[in-house]
C-alpha cells in the first residue's frame, strides 16, 4: 500500500515588508494580480498605524493637527487601492472566473459604497486636500486658504473615511481569490499558498510546472497576518472620533448563515 508523501508543519512566516533593511526569505510574497492588489491595501494600512500611532502620542493640539494632515496621504492611497482591488475583481477574467456571480453583484455594490462614502475621487475633498497639500503646498493658495481647506476635513471624518475602507477591506479578504508564494531552498521548486492550509511545492520545467513535489501545513494564514494589522489600525484610531460617532468597535466572525458581505448590511 502507498502511504504518499508526508505533510509536515511550515516554518512561522511573516508579510514581506519592503522597507526591511534586510529582507527575510521566509516571508509570504503576492502570488497572483489580485494577492498584489491586496498588498497595496497593506502598504497604505501599514503608513496609517505609522502615522495614527504617533500623533496618538503627541499632546499639543498644533502638533497633532500637523500629523493629521500627514494621515491623508496613507488614507487616500488606502482608498485608492482598495478601488482598484474592488476593480480586479470585477474586471479581471482570472479573478472573476474564482467569484459567483452573486459575490461579483455584491462586489459591485461595494465600489458604489466606496464612492459614496469615501470622496478620494479627483472632485473628492480627501483627494483635494491630498493634491494641494501632501507633497507640497500648491503655489496657487494663500496660507489662509490653506487653512480653509485643511480645516474642511475633521478628525472624525479621517476615521469615518478608514472605517468604511477597513470594512470592505474584511470582507475582500473572505474571497478565495489570492495566491501566495514563498522562497524555495531547491532550484527549480516554487511553493504556492492557493488552498489554505496547504503550502504546495511544485517542481518546474522549461517555466511550466512539472511535478508535484510535497504539502506543509501552514501556522499562520497571510489573511490572518492582515486582519491583525487592520485590527492594530483600527484599536489605535479610537481618538479621532467623537463619543456620539459610528465606528468599528468589535471584530466578529461571520454567522453560518449571513451574508459574507457584511460592509453592504452596515454601510449601503
């Protein structure tokens, strides 16, 4: 009787962070168009709880407002990438061809909602104050006017504009849409993170893949990874809101029976 091959435990892994001075060949790395779509998000989340954290700590009232200004880069970025997930699953064939067409209807409704809501748009006021103000201040305005528009963006409009992104956010990482790879010590092996839990190594010839070669379990998933990032995120904004504002207070797992899409039910 053929036992077949054994399948053993992976090694912890962590995201590939590229600002690492010295990179980690353990690291989970995209492994398909929508998976470096999703990473874009983490970038932007990973500027946000940079910049969030630290104007948490600041106490001067100037200072921190000089941080907030700061956030709307990351928070524009964060937007803009998200669209451009909510696009890829909609208009990328490979990626639409892995959704129903009902996940592909509500994904649609997800886009209006972020329209809606967030205005990173190039009319938007978030876009406006990032175009005039981030990289440098434009020559056109007058200090005053400078002040007019950074005054037009409040604290609890930063945060609502976040929570509405970390909301479609949790519910694009519930699709079976993204692939992850990993470094390999053999030549000519790539190990690929398609199923969860089951990193699969395959051996490749002439760029095809020939063999399949063996299975690990993994510790951690990618996803998890990132939802503790969005969760940090999230925990570290509690100041920009105002006690009488809506924002995310609880992560829950999903009901057996409700909808995956729970941005729509809370947001629509």
């Amino acid at each position: 009787m053929n036992a077949g091959l054994p399948i053993y435990f992976d090694v912890e892994r962590d995201l590939v962070d590229p600002i690492d001075s010295e990179p980690s060949e353990r690291d989970w790395q995209p492994g398909n168009r929508s998976c470096e779509k999703l990473f874009r998000c983490v970038e932007a989340f990973r500027d946000l709880k940079y910049v969030i954290e630290s104007a948490q700590e600041s106490q001067n009232s100037t200072k921190r407002r000089r941080r907030l200004k700061l956030l709307v880069t990351p928070l524009h970025s964060l937007a803009t990438c998200v669209d451009d997930l909510l696009d890829d699953c909609i208009g990328n064939p490979d990626t639409r061809s892995k959704l129903s067409s009902e996940q592909v209807k509500s994904i649609v409704r997800m886009k209006d909602v972020m329209s809606r809501r967030v205005p990173f748009k190039c009319d938007g006021i978030l876009a406006r104050v990032r175009n005039k103000t981030a990289a440098h201040i434009d020559a056109a305005l007058s200090p005053n006017e400078v002040r007019q528009l950074l005054n037009s963006i409040s604290a609890h409009q930063l945060g609502f504009w976040m929570d509405v992104c970390v909301s479609i956010v949790c519910d694009l990482l519930k699709l079976p849409i993204y692939f992850w790879s990993c470094h390999s010590n053999y030549p000519n092996v790539i190990r690929l993170l398609a199923a969860e839990p089951i990193l699969a190594s395959f051996r490749l010839e002439d760029n095809e893949i020939s063999e399949f070669v063996g299975a690990h379990l993994i510790r951690r998933s990618p996803r998890t990874l990132i939802a503790n990032l969005v969760i940090d995120v999230v925990k570290s904004s509690r100041w920009l809101f105002r006690p009488i504002d809506p924002q995310i207070r609880e992560f829950y797992y999903d009901e057996r029976d409700s909808s995956w899409a729970q941005s729509l039910q809370n947001l629509d």
